[in-house]
C-alpha cells in the first residue's frame, strides 16, 4: 500500500523544512578581482582619473592591480566616447609611455596630443608643473574616508564612492564653504 511506509518515506523525501535543491549554496557577495602590481609590489585595485587643469574630475575608472597602467590608460580613454570634444592635450606621467600606449590612445582618440611628464633626476623633491594637478586632485579625494583604503568589493560601488567624494569637493569648490 502507499502511504505505509511510514518513516522510511519520509526519509526518501527528505527533510519537509529544507528547500528541494540542496547543491544551490550561500554565494554571498561577488567580488571583483583584486590583482597585484609587480611594479609597486602590492595588492589592489587602481584608479585611473581624467581631470580638466583645476583638478575637477571629468572621468575615472577602476580595475585590478594586474593591469598595466598604459593599458588602463588606453581603457579609460576609450570609455569617454566623445564626452569631451574640446580635448586636445593629454599630460600624463612616465607609466604611460611607449609606441603601445601612443598607438591605443591613437585608436580610440585619434585628436589628442599627449605629454609625458618625466620625473626629475635630483634628488630631492620638485614640483613639476601639470603633474602636481592630478596628485593633487587623488590628496584630495583620499580625505575621504571611503576612498583612503580599498573598502569596496564591487569595481562599480568603488567608482560611484569615487564620484560622490569628486562632487562633494566640487560643490565645497563652488561654495566656499564646509559641506
């Protein structure tokens, strides 16, 4: 007869309080690949900012460590698709040198000139026009509690923290006050 089997039918059914399809685990939550820099010997993820001659920041973009900084450059480049027209010259610092990176950027904006920024031999401390202005700007940025270390699992919640604390400095521009 079915229905007599009692406890042994039970057991072939299974627990009536756990969900049918067991092998579905916790995931929790997806996380984007840190990478390593081998250059800088750390463990990370990078941040690619453009900024216009102020230090405002016009664009950004955040990927593992283990991207080449030309590479990411040629990435951030090309994920602008003609929001600035007006751009024309492009400085950068010597991480962004070489025929791979001229020949990328050439690719995908075929306008804009670009200035390496070299370092100076002496051995102390110089300020070295242009380049100042994006150090300046990441200094800025990184008086953000959120943006000092790398807190965020997700590449996109860590760019729209990026953008928040990029605003915030921009309205304390404009209002000349503390916000």
């Amino acid at each position: 007869m079915p229905g007599d089997g009692g406890a042994r039918e039970q057991s072939q059914r299974g627990n009536h309080r756990q969900p049918e399809r067991q092998e579905r685990r916790k995931r929790g939550v997806s996380i984007d690949p840190h990478g390593f820099d081998a250059g800088k010997k750390i463990k990370g993820k990078k941040r690619h900012i453009l900024v216009d001659t102020q230090g405002l920041l016009l664009h950004a973009i955040i990927h593992a460590a283990d991207i080449q900084d030309r590479d990411g450059g040629v990435l951030l480049m090309s994920t602008l698709f003609g929001l600035y027209p007006f751009l024309l010259k492009l400085y950068a610092d010597s991480g962004y040198q070489g025929p791979k990176f001229k020949a990328g950027l050439r690719r995908v904006c075929c306008r804009v000139n670009v200035e390496i920024v070299k370092r100076s031999d002496a051995g102390k401390f110089v300020v070295l026009p242009k380049r100042w202005i994006v150090e300046r700007t990441i200094a800025w940025l990184n008086r953000c509690r959120r943006l000092a270390k790398d807190w965020e699992r997700l590449n996109r919640n860590a760019l729209a923290f990026l953008r928040w604390a990029s605003i915030r400095m921009m309205l304390r521009k404009i209002c000349h006050k503390k916000i």
